[in-house]
C-alpha cells in the first residue's frame, strides 16, 4: 500500500513571496504519477500540477513548479509570486499505474493549510 | 463545457438512515470515483467505476455501495448510517486508460450530516 505524507499542516506566506510545501511517499512501484491538488474554501478539488514518475523534468504551470526527487521519494510544490488566491488546503496524491483496469485511484497527504496574507 | 456536477449540496440524515448522492462526470470522461473526505483530513477513496463495473474498491464497508448508469453517470449509496459516516463526499471522473489521460476532476462535494 501507498502513503503520503505532508509534515507541515500549515504554512503563510506573503503576497508576492514564494513558499514551498512538502511532500514525501512511500510505494514498491515504479510507474506512477503525482499530483497537487487546491482546495479553497469553496471546497471545490482544484488540479493544480501533474507529475509522470518515468520523467525526470520537472513540471511546471505559470507559477506552480514541482521538485521531483524520485529516489528520495519526494515531490514539492513551489508557488512563485504567491497571491491572495492561493489561499487553500493543498493535498499531495499518488496514484499507482495499473493498466489492469480503466482507471486509477488517488491516495491523499493529509494536506497543509496554506495562507496568503497582504 | 460542464464540469462534474453532484447532489445534492448539503443532507442531513439520521442514524440508521439510507442516503443516495449523485454525479455527473466531466464531458468526454467515462471513470467515475467516489472519495470520503472527513473535516480536516485528506480525501478517501471508497470506490471507482468503469463501464458500469465496480473496478477497484477501498477500505470501506459493505455498507457503501454503487452504481454506474450507461450515461457514465454514478450513485453512491450508504445504509445504515452510523455518525461516522459524516463528511464531505467527491465525486472525480476522468478517461479511461486507453486515453493515456489520468488526470482526475472533482465535483464540488456533497456535505453529509448524520445527526
């Protein structure tokens, strides 16, 4: 069984600065994926970045970026030039690769509450 | 494009209770998953269905069950409520694997209330 874990449950970070939150797991697989999700108040699940483990770059979005660092098993999110609507819960998530059936499930940090402030 | 959409927003039920919650997936999207997100605590995964088939299942008891319908829409059902059974439920759809897409997109949430 997989598990993520997210050691910090909260972090704030000023508006323009840029903050990273941490993220390890444990597996035995090999092909996998990795993903940040955001949960704003609304609570509305937000895909926010996608990492595919076979690859060694890592990715970004505008100003989300990942440290992927397969062999520590680690995989953190950095938020370049925070805002104000950057204020959320953010979950990691592993997801196994199993082309035994059609999809695949997510398995959930615990999240860190990430606050923005002016 | 509309996006996953669930029902209801909020329920409230009693202990001992039946409960059935709704979702739509995504358009262009055929996998539909259901997760238990209690307050505080990142999301569970209770099952995930394909072509209408159960094709994985969590750590949930037999109490929570589901459905597929040709549309790709699914239910979730819960019997016999306990107060444990509380919490945010997710509904996430995505394209099957032959897509080589993985990403999952999550509904807005049903907010359960067993009093």
């Amino acid at each position: 069984a997989q598990t993520v874990t997210q050691s910090q449950p909260e972090m704030s970070v000023q508006d323009a600065e840029t903050v990273t939150l941490s993220c390890t797991y444990d597996t035995s697989e090999n092909n996998y994926y990795l993903f940040w999700y955001k949960q704003p108040p609304s609570r509305q699940m937000i895909l926010v970045i996608r990492q595919e483990a076979y690859k060694q770059q890592n990715a970004t979005e505008n100003r989300f970026s990942v440290n992927f660092q397969k062999a520590a098993k680690s995989f953190s999110l950095k938020i370049s030039d925070s805002q104000l609507g950057d204020t959320a819960m953010y979950f990691c998530a592993f997801m196994k690769l199993d082309m035994a059936y059609a999809g695949n499930m997510l398995t959930f940090g615990g999240g860190t509450r990430l606050m923005v402030k002016p | 494009d509309a996006g996953v959409t669930q029902s209801p927003t909020h329920l409230i039920k009693t202990r001992g209770q039946q409960v059935t919650l709704r979702c739509s997936p995504k358009s262009g999207h055929d996998t539909v998953s259901w997760y238990q997100q209690a307050l505080g605590q990142g999301p569970q995964f209770i099952f995930q269905y394909y072509e209408e088939e159960e094709r994985q299942r969590g750590n949930f008891p037999d109490r929570f069950s589901g459905h597929q319908f040709p549309n790709y829409s699914s239910e979730l059902n819960v019997n016999a409520l306990l107060l444990g059974d509380s919490a945010l439920y997710l509904c996430a759809s995505s394209k099957n694997r032959l897509s080589k897409s993985y990403e999952q997109y999550f509904g807005p949430g049903t907010r359960l209330t067993v009093t």
